[in-house]
C-alpha cells in the first residue's frame, strides 16, 4: 500500500503520474479542498509538498499529527511556517536549484521585452505599423545592470547578462567573495548607479517593500525594473505611481503582491510587461523539481523514525 502525499499546489497530469508511482496524492491545491483534506482525509500523512508562495501554516501542521516532512518545489519557502517546525521536529526540504536556468532565462526574457518594448511593437506591428513613426528603445549593451539577491538564480542571470556586453554590480545581505562585480550593501545605492534593476531576492518580511518608492525614484525616469523574486519586494502602489508619472521607464513582472490576480495599478499601463509567476516552469524544471522532491522524500525516510505527534 503506498503511502498518502498531502499536495497542496497545482500538478500537471504528468506530474502527478511520476508522484503516483510511489505515493498515494491528497490532491487539494485550491483552499476549500485544502481545508477538506487536512480536517479529515490527510490525517496520516507524513510528507506535504507545496511551495513558497502557497506555504504551510503552523495550524495546519499541528492538524497533520503523523507529519515528518514539509516540502517545497521551488526554491522558496517564504510562507512555511519554519520556526514551528523546526520546533517540532518536522523537516522542511526545498527544490533549490531545480529551475535556476529557466528563471534566469525569464529574467533575461523580461528585461529585453521591456527595455525593447517587444509586446507593444507586436502590436503595433500587426495593425500595419512601421517604425518610422516610433520611439526608440534603448539597447542592452553598454548599459549597468544591478542584480537584487546575488543567490543560485542571481548569478546565473549575471552569467547571461555577461553575454550582453553590461556592467554588472549587485546588493545582497553580504557581500560574495566567489565574483567581482561592484557590491552595494544597499538597494537605493544599486538602484542610483543602475539603468536595469532584476530583483531575484527570496521573500518573506525582511525584503518586504525594499523596492520602495525611494528605490524606484533612485533608479529613475530611464531605469527599468525587473521582478522574478517575489512579489511583496516590490512597492506595487509607489511602482504603479511611477510608471504612469514617467519616473520609471518600465518594469517587467512576474510576480506581484495580488497574485494570481493581475496587478490593477499596472494592467493598464503601457510600459509594463506581465507574466503569471511562470519564470520557473519549463518542461525540464518541473522535471528536475519533481525528481527533486521524490529524493528528497527518499533521503528522509532513509535516516528518519516514525514519529508520531499529539
């Protein structure tokens, strides 16, 4: 008999046949299922999967009385209440790593649909447009980047940025010793010394809002935002604010604080790109996720007794 999963955010068909192979899936990636599953059915589980963004409260693991192991997909794992498990012996276990390529690739994507205006000249393009009546978009060469949160996925989008002839410098909580680009102990320093900012910091309440109205200002009428991080590090209001007033040229998103709502001081906005928190999903990262999380569920119960919680 294999044992039961807990999956609390959406599976392809794929996905969940690879998972089924050896577990048993509680599937309930919506809230009213969620609440279904873990008030009866989920009682036995030992292992959760979910991801950052989705999370796992401290309630609903003192719910899950046979728990061991929290897991997330992604790299993210912002709103899963570790201190609780930690304290109570529960795992926590992460897909760090797994979609680093594909972010990275999005990222580059962004800035250059942004920065070019490539969604607004499709269009432009498809009514009979030409270019003879249009603006001109900067190019990337030549340009300063300013990376936030020089992580796993960080660099790898330095290691791309590279490859388009731009300075790079970055502001992280301490500074690298493995690169030598210009460090910024802070963001509004980046941001004035920058023409492109990529925000690739994890979440949670310690970079909440840190791309504030301040920042933005810094970055200026010519600066261009990028966001593959999490939504709550970006001031969605004070970014809305300075797009419509031209003290920011643009901003490519794909992640915002109303998600999975479209961002409404943003959607009718021109100069704005939008993607819906899909920088991580390729065929060949959802791939490695997975396989991910079956090792590390295999890792666990190599080394782990049952334990069973009150």
């Amino acid at each position: 008999m294999k044992p039961p999963l807990l999956v609390l955010i959406h599976l392809s068909d794929t996905s969940k046949a690879t998972i089924s192979a050896q577990y048993e899936i509680l599937y309930a990636p919506d809230r009213p299922r969620r609440a279904e599953m873990i008030a009866g059915p989920a009682k036995k589980v030992a292992v959760v999967l979910t991801n950052g963004s989705t999370g796992l409260t401290a309630d609903e693991m003192r719910a899950l009385p046979y728990l061991q192991l929290v897991c997330a997909l992604g790299a993210g794992y912002e709103n899963i209440d570790v201190a609780h498990a930690e304290a109570h012996g529960i795992e926590i276990a992460t897909g760090a790593g797994t979609n680093e390529d594909c972010v990275a690739d999005h990222a580059m994507g962004l800035l250059l649909a942004t920065v070019r205006h490539i969604p607004a000249l499709d269009k432009v393009t498809r009514d009979g447009g030409w270019r003879e009546n249009l603006p001109l978009q900067p190019q990337l060469a030549g340009k300063r980047l300013g990376i936030v949160g020089l992580g796993g996925i960080g660099k790898k989008i330095a290691r791309r940025a590279a490859g388009f002839d731009i300075e790079l410098a970055y502001c992280n909580r301490k500074k690298r010793d493995d690169v030598d680009f210009h460090y910024f102990p802070d963001v509004a320093q980046l941001a004035a010394w920058a023409d492109f900012i990529i925000v690739a910091a994890p979440g949670g309440a310690e970079t909440r809002h840190l791309i504030s109205e301040r920042v933005i200002n810094e970055l200026g009428p010519r600066g261009y935002l990028v966001n593959i991080g999490r939504g709550s590090i970006v001031d969605t209001a004070a970014l809305g604010r300075a797009l419509a007033e031209g003290r920011l040229a643009g901003a490519g998103l794909d992640v915002y604080e109303s998600e999975p709502k479209p961002p409404q001081e943003l959607i009718g906005l021109s100069n704005v790109v939008l993607t819906p928190h899909i920088a991580g999903w390729s065929p060949e990262s959802i791939d490695a996720s997975i396989r991910q999380f079956l090792r590390n569920c295999e890792e666990h119960f190599a080394a782990a007794e049952p334990v069973v919680r009150a």
